[in-house]
C-alpha cells in the first residue's frame, strides 16, 4: 500500500524582535582590565507568524485549510568567560488555529546548555531541555485523535572533543525520555487512544575520527550505539518494542569555494528487535548536505538523511525514512528575508505492505523589527 500525501504551508507575515541586554555590575573597588568574569548577557524576543496551511490533517482526499497565528517568545540568560560558557533559557510556541480550534496547541522548551575548553585542543559540552511538544498531523500515529497528541520530552546530553594535530575526534552521548498524553478520539471503542505504551527512554553513544589533511577538506568516520527502551514491556497491540542497534559510516566533508561547502558520507544501520515476529531492520545509511551562497544574502541548502523511526502500528517495527529537502533564503533588504522550501519523505514501514510519500512546500517572509 502506498500513500501520496501533498501539504503545502505559507507564512504569510512574521514579525519578530531581538534584544540583547548586557547586565554588569558596578564595582566599588578600582577598576579591573577587561570584563567581569561571567558577566549575565540576556536576549529576550518575541515572533509573530500568520500561517495558512492548505492540507492541515495531511489527507490525500478531503482536503482541510486553515490559517493559524504563531505567537513565540524567547528568554536566554548567557554566563561567559574566555574558556566557559553557560546558557539558560526558554522558548514558547503558541499556535490558534482560525477555524479549527481543537488544533490550538502550547509547545515549549525550558533547557540548560554549557561549554568549558580545557585547552585549544579539548572542549567539552553538556546540557538538558524539558520539551512538550504536539505530534504534527502528518504523523502516521494516532490520526483519529480529536486533537494532536501531546507529548513531554526530557533531555541530556554530553560530548567531548579533542584535537591532535591533523586528527580530531569526537564522543559523546544522548539521553531522551518520550512521554506520551492519552487522547480523546470518538472514533475508537471507548473513546480515548491509550499512549501510555508509547513512553519509552533512547539511549545513544557515538564516536566520530576526523582527518583534515589541508584547509579545505576533512575525512571521517563514525559509528554510534541505538538503544530503545519502552516502560510497557508490551504494547495494547501485543507486540515487544524494545530494539537495540548501531550505525556506521565514512564521509568527506569540503569547503569547495568560498560560496559552497558540501558533505556526503555513506554506511549501514542496523536495527534487532526483543519481538520474534519483527525482522531485524539492516539497510543502507547515507546522507548528506550543501550550502551555497552564489551572492551575498542570498544561500541555497540542500541535505539528505535517514533514520529509523518508531511507530504504533500493528506489525510494523518501525519505518525507515529518507528525508530530502531543498531550501532558498533570500534577504530582500537588511531586515527582510525571504524563504521558499520543499520537503519529501519517503516512509518505508518494516514489516507491513506500506509504504508513506509526503511532500510539503513552503513560502516565508519575515520582518525584523
């Protein structure tokens, strides 16, 4: 079974405002040379957007518009010295749908983020985020809820790097725990879809060596660890959804020009299941990305990846998707840009007969104040 989905999006107007406010305090004593250690930096904005979206539910028939105005404010709170940075925030996204109030939706990000070089040839990174975010309608899962499901999403993360002359090399990890909300849905005997089999934690744990033999140009390769935990050992369909996996891959990355810099790398993912019935996920990994910049304020961005991602169908693991994408950015004048992008994913189910392509436009333009 395939399914074709078009969905096209324009962002009528944006209007958005920055601003940075340095915070130092007065000192009593003699001056000292250069800024106060840690000195508070604080950036507060505030975006407006007006969308209209020509495919809300992302059907192929029977097609729903609606216009739906975005309300984003901002607040990042930046601690910094020569060899350490600390970052405090949070970002909010309101959205009101014109016509079709049950999709209102409060998304938000509360995180904390920071930086230390030991030295010029070691840094170290780490941070967390608190998410609740909505699942977009052209999710697979869950599409006769009466609203978008909402889920909570928390965050870790830690990385190092370390540079020897002409190598460099990287390892980190990533911690994430997904929670899911029960949704109304009158479609479904007892009126409500039960997302508590959806909680779960992704571990992942990744190594990458890098060799730059000149300026211009940079040899690596990278492997990384996938481990998917679910709190239900199994879900309301009867299926085991725990997996464990890896990836591996070689790529090249190189500054072509001035204006253009491109990446390409290729491997192999695979992906074991605890259920029997479910077939272990081996498949082709590739990707990659370019930017160009033919003349000033005006870049062109293309990238491909994959991942394997995880759904609630019965007899289905997961999907594997391949996601294209093409962008134009264009600034009309120093306070406004111009964007125009499409989108396709094809979404390759495992173990059922179905196979998901959808294409999404989009036109933008926003105002600075």
């Amino acid at each position: 079974m395939q399914l074709i989905v078009t969905r096209s999006s324009v962002q009528l107007f944006a209007a958005g405002l920055m601003m940075t406010i340095p915070l130092q305090c007065a000192a009593a004593a003699e001056p000292t040379k250069g800024p106060e250690p840690f000195a508070p930096k604080v950036t507060v904005g505030l975006i407006e957007t007006i969308k209209y979206i020509d495919n809300l539910f992302a059907t192929r028939v029977a097609k729903t518009s609606d216009g739906v105005a975005v309300t984003s404010p901002s607040l990042n709170i930046a601690l910094e010295n020569e060899s350490t940075t600390l970052n405090l925030g949070g970002v909010a996204e309101f959205g009101n749908h014109f016509s079709n109030t049950s999709e209102d939706y409060i998304d938000y990000r509360v995180y904390a983020t920071g930086r230390h070089r030991f030295n010029p040839n070691v840094l170290a990174t780490a941070g967390a985020s608190y998410e609740r975010q909505h699942e977009d309608r052209s999710s697979p899962d869950d599409v006769l809820g009466a609203e978008p499901t909402v889920f909570h999403v928390a965050r870790a993360f830690s990385a190092a790097s370390f540079q020897f002359g002409q190598m460099n090399v990287r390892v980190g990890g990533t911690f994430d725990h997904f929670d899911f909300d029960d949704v109304a849905a009158p479609g479904v005997i007892g009126g409500v879809i039960n997302n508590d089999d959806r909680d779960r934690y992704v571990v992942k744990a990744g190594a990458r060596v890098g060799y730059k033999p000149n300026a211009t140009s940079e040899y690596f390769v990278e492997a990384s660890s996938d481990t998917r935990r679910y709190q239900s050992r199994v879900d309301d369909a009867g299926f085991m959804r725990d997996s464990g996996g890896a990836r591996v891959a070689v790529g090249v990355r190189r500054t072509l020009s001035n204006t253009l810099t491109a990446e390409l790398y290729g491997g192999w993912l695979y992906q074991s299941y605890d259920d029997a019935r479910f077939r272990a996920v081996s498949a082709p990994d590739f990707g990659g990305n370019l930017r160009w910049t033919p003349t000033p304020g005006f870049s062109i961005l293309a990238n491909v990846e994959r991942s394997l991602e995880e759904t609630t169908l019965a007899g289905a693991s997961g999907y594997l998707q391949t996601r294209s994408s093409l962008s134009l950015q264009k600034w009309i004048r120093p306070d406004i840009r111009f964007s125009a992008g499409f989108t396709y994913s094809n979404n390759d189910f495992q173990g059922i007969e179905r196979k998901d392509h959808v294409n999404e436009f989009s036109f933008d333009v926003r105002k600075y104040l």
